[in-house]
C-alpha cells in the first residue's frame, strides 16, 4: 500500500498546488481516483479469464444550459 502511495504521491500533489482550492482538492482527487481504477483493473485481470473482453466505457454528459444535452 505505501509502494501505491509513493506512486502517486506526486501527480496528487502537483495538483493540489493550484491557487483555489476547489480547482485544488479537484486535481488531487483525479490523480487518486485514476490510480484506484488503474489498481483495479490489475487486479481484475488477474482473475479474469482471458477469452472475455474487459473493457469500460467513460463518458460525460454536458447541458448548455437550455436542457439540451451535448456529447
């Protein structure tokens, strides 16, 4: 777990250097959580069973604002 921590440690960091502290704590936290998933689908791959795909699919869904979504 500290090895996981040391690795990450940095990227976490240099985020968290921004001015405001929203843009701050938001920057650090992507770092983190791009870590757990990276550990996760490692992990995962251990167990999974080679002849089944793994695969996700991340998206983002904005609103301009008139209730209109655009991708």
């Amino acid at each position: 777990m500290m090895e996981d921590m040391r690795e990450t440690a940095p990227a976490m960091m240099q985020g968290m250097m921004a001015k405001d502290p929203d843009v701050a704590f938001v920057c650090g936290m992507i770092a983190h959580h791009t870590a757990a998933i990276t550990k996760t689908v490692e992990a995962v791959r251990q167990v999974w069973p080679k002849c089944f795909p793994l695969a996700a699919h991340f998206g983002v869904l904005e609103f301009d604002g008139r209730h209109n979504p655009t991708f």
